[in-house]
C-alpha cells in the first residue's frame, strides 16, 4: 500500500496517523508478550521463575496498597462537617455555594 501523502487532506492523513498509532501499540503489545515469554523460558532453562530473577512478583498477585487519604481543602459553610479535597468529583453543596456566588476561597479550610 502507498501513498502519496502530499495528495492526501488533513482529515485522511489524521486517519492514516491515527491507524498507524493502533497498529504500532498492537504490534508492541505482541512484540512484548513474545519478549516476556522467551524471558520465562530462559529463566526455567536455568531453574528459576522470571519473578525469582527480577525480584518482581507476578501482576495477578499485586497486592493495590491504600494510599493516604488527602487532607480536606474545603468545608461546606453550612455544615463544616462535609468537607472535600477538592480531587475529584465536587460535591453538590460545593456545587451550590459556587452556583450561588460563594467565593471558593471562602470555603477553604
């Protein structure tokens, strides 16, 4: 398949990058998986897990470790004990007070 990009427009050559990006990502995940098994199998040839050699253990087995809560940044004037950390989602009073004028500065702890 050729083609002659300077005949191409904006919108096909954007296609064209974007289907190159997909098949460069699937052509490394393959590329990836191919690596990581040869790996298993040179480290069994010698009596060991890949994970034995690395000092990494498997990724089924991870254990997601709780990271610390953040601190709240904002109080709900109304009732300071609905506070917010301002990550994520905001709350529906966070939402109002702004609706209704209140400076965020306001409710900052």
């Amino acid at each position: 398949m050729t083609n002659d990009l300077s005949k191409m427009n904006r919108k096909a050559l954007e296609k064209l990058a974007s289907d190159v990006d997909k098949a460069l990502r699937k052509i490394e995940k393959q590329e990836l998986k191919a690596a990581r098994a040869a790996a298993e199998k040179a480290a069994r040839a010698h009596g060991f897990s890949l994970a034995q050699i690395t000092g990494a253990t498997p990724a089924a087995k991870k254990v997601k470790k709780a990271g610390a809560k953040s601190a709240p940044k904002y109080a709900n004037p109304a009732n300071r004990d609905q506070t917010w950390t301002g990550k994520g989602r905001q709350p529906d009073w966070y939402k109002s007070a702004i609706a209704a004028g209140t400076p965020a500065d306001d409710m900052a702890i």
